[in-house]
C-alpha cells in the first residue's frame, strides 16, 4: 500500500484528449508505466487514424480475411503439383517479405489451388462467391443510384438497372478479385511480447489468403452510369492506393513507431476495430518523408520474379537482397517515420530503449536499435526529404 501515499511520484497523468483519441470506438484504456511515455503516445495519437477518410489521399476501412480454411478446405491441396498459386497463411510473410528467399525460418506455403477454370477446386473461385453474396457492388451500384426506400430489394432494383444498360442483372463475373492487384497482407496472430506486433507485407498478385492474414483491400467501388453497360463490370474499381502509396503504408505499418501504439493494444490478435483507429501519418505525394519511406519499403518488398511488374511500375528499382542492405534500409524506415511522426530525440530514445526484447531476435538486436537511432540524427541533420 505505500504506493498509495507516494502517488503523486509514481502516477502519470494522462489527458483525457490523448485518452479519447486513443480509442474513440473501443474505449481502451492504455497500459501506461511512465510520464514520458504518455507524451510520446500524446504526439503519435496527434495523427489522423487510419479509418479517417481524408481528400486525396488513401484509406484504410476495411480488413478481409478471404478464406477460411476449417470450412472451405476441399477448395485446397497440400501438393503445388497441377496447382495455378499458393494459399498463404501467417506463418508465410515477415515484414517485407512474402516468402523464405531471405529467412530459412519462414515456412512456406501449406496450400495451393486451381483457377477459375475449376470451380469445385479453386479457392479464387470460391473468394469471388462469397464476394458475390456479401453484395458490396450491388450495394454500391444501390447507393449510387439512388435506390428506393421501400420494400423493393436491394437485388431487385439493382438487376432491373442492369437489365436497362447491358440486357441482364449482377453476376458473380463482376466481382473483381482483390488478388488481381498487388495488396497489404497483415499476420491476425501477434503478441505485444513478440519480436515484432505488426507485420505487414505486399502480397504477390493472384496468391488466396487463409483467415491468419488480414488484406487490406487494394479497391473502392464507385460506380458511374456509363459504367453499368460493362459486362463484366470493371470500371468502378478504383484503386485505393497508387504504387508508391502502398509501399509507404507498408513501411509505416511496418514501423517502430507504430508497433510502439499497437502494443499497448493487442493481445493475441489484430482486431479490425483497434487497428482501424490507430494512427498514423497519411502520407502521399508532396509529404515530407513519402517517397524516402516509399521507395526503400519497395527495394525490400519488390524482390524475386512477382515482383517483376511493380519494379517496371516504379521505374526499374533495384531490389535489396544482401542482408545487411536490407537491415540498413529497413532503420532508415524506422528513422523516418520517427521524423514523420514528429517524435523529438529524447522521445525516440525512450521507444528504443523500452522497446521489448526477444531472447533471440530476427532483426531486433541492440546492434539494429543502435543504427535506427544513428540514422534519426543523421536525418535531423539532413531535413525532411519527399
């Protein structure tokens, strides 16, 4: 009970606005040890949530988990033999990586499936039916067009529009698949004890993920009439993010700086609402910070032949294979986002030091933590870059 006449040495004292941005939906309360810690947290809750819909800029609002396995298993064989692509889980990404090209210990794929030409065996097909029932583009073209509110069902009125333009209603050809495009997967499973909580990569085109990884998803649907006489309906699908968007999402998700706020969030999984209003920096073309993040998140991510496309896309950058390359680009992420962040010398000094260690890191050793701080000074010294 001494703690009890010695409060007002050891408590610290959290403004009730750094307490209501922290968690305006979940009302979590965070696990605070420390006065400075609460006004690092303080400056890292000072930023849009990624939720947020923001002019010209990118959003995240939505995280898909695509396949269950426990339920959709005949859609999955154990063999690459005859199969068209994997089906990834959360075992098989790290941070900037999609396979075991620069970890031994990163497994590779369990599953692997056909495509859209074998439908009782094809996971692709199966995602696009589910897609089709859970009606996201009926419910789009509904709203764009102003459907009734009456009795008339969402079915019934969006069909009869179809029918008008291109002589007949919604069909599960209209679905566009998430995995026609390049897209941010996130492991579910993660502690805040573990080497790192979030661990996010860009996921090769055409791959299915099981339910350990969240997507986040690469489309918006805004339909136009002169869209509707489209069979199958592609236009509406907006992408969310441009090349260089997705690759400084991924590094900042990927960040010291933002594993610092989901820590004191998770417990065992990622949970859509606590990521979804989290914060962060909504960086995009013109930020201070954008292409230095963007650009080294790409070298890491843009490696081996499915990434042969997105490195055209971005210009022909050359993807960092040696290890300690990729070490080094990685701290200068880190380093970056402190800045982006707007997080002061002593603040990153105090993350760095409390930041938990593992017995035997991946990457997260003192020699690792030690750089990311000397590149912070080196790019105080050096400003802001775009």
């Amino acid at each position: 009970m001494d703690v009890v006449y010695r409060i007002g040495e050891v408590a610290a004292s959290i403004p009730r606005d750094v307490l209501v941005s922290y968690s305006p939906e979940g009302r979590i309360f965070p696990s605070i040890t420390s006065q400075i810690e609460v006004s690092v947290l303080e400056k890292v809750v000072n930023q849009l949530s990624l939720d947020e819909d923001v002019e010209d800029a990118w959003s995240v609002d939505v995280l898909t988990k695509e396949f269950v396995e426990s339920t959709d298993k005949d859609r999955l064989q154990t063999s690459p033999e005859d199969a068209d692509y994997p089906v990834y889980g959360g075992k098989n990404i790290h941070q900037f990586e999609y396979d075991n090209s620069h970890a031994e210990s990163l497994d590779g794929p369990k599953y692997w499936s056909r495509g859209m030409y074998d439908p009782p065996n094809s996971a692709q097909y199966r995602v696009r039916e589910k897609k089709f029932n859970r009606g996201h583009l009926k419910r789009s073209i509904y709203e764009a067009f102003g459907g009734p509110e009456t009795s008339q069902s969402q079915v019934q009125f969006v069909d009869e529009l179809l029918e008008e333009h291109r002589g007949h209603g919604l069909k599960e050809e209209d679905v566009l698949l998430d995995c026609t495009e390049y897209r941010i997967g996130i492991r579910d499973v993660s502690r805040s004890r573990d080497e790192r909580t979030i661990i996010a990569t860009v996921l090769p085109k055409e791959v299915i993920c099981l339910h350990t990884i969240n997507t986040l998803k690469p489309f918006a649907i805004e339909p136009e009439e002169e869209h509707l006489s489209e069979a199958p309906i592609r236009s509406p699908y907006v992408r969310r993010f441009t090349d260089h968007e997705l690759f400084a999402a991924t590094g900042l998700l990927n960040s010291i700086a933002f594993d610092f706020l989901m820590r004191t969030k998770v417990e065992t999984h990622i949970v859509k609402r606590e990521l979804l209003e989290s914060q962060m920096p909504r960086l995009t073309e013109g930020d201070d910070w954008f292409h230095y993040i963007a650009e080294r998140a790409a070298r890491l991510n843009c490696y081996g032949e499915e990434f042969a496309e997105m490195r055209e896309r971005l210009g022909g950058i050359e993807p960092a294979t040696d290890h300690r390359k990729r070490r080094e680009l990685q701290a200068e992420i880190d380093a970056a986002v402190f800045h982006a962040y707007g997080l002061e010398r002593r603040d990153v000094e105090f993350v760095l030091d409390d930041f938990h260690r593992v017995s035997n890191p991946r990457i997260m050793t003192e020699e690792y933590f030690d750089m990311v701080f000397e590149k912070f000074d080196l790019l105080a010294a050096e400003g802001p870059f775009e």
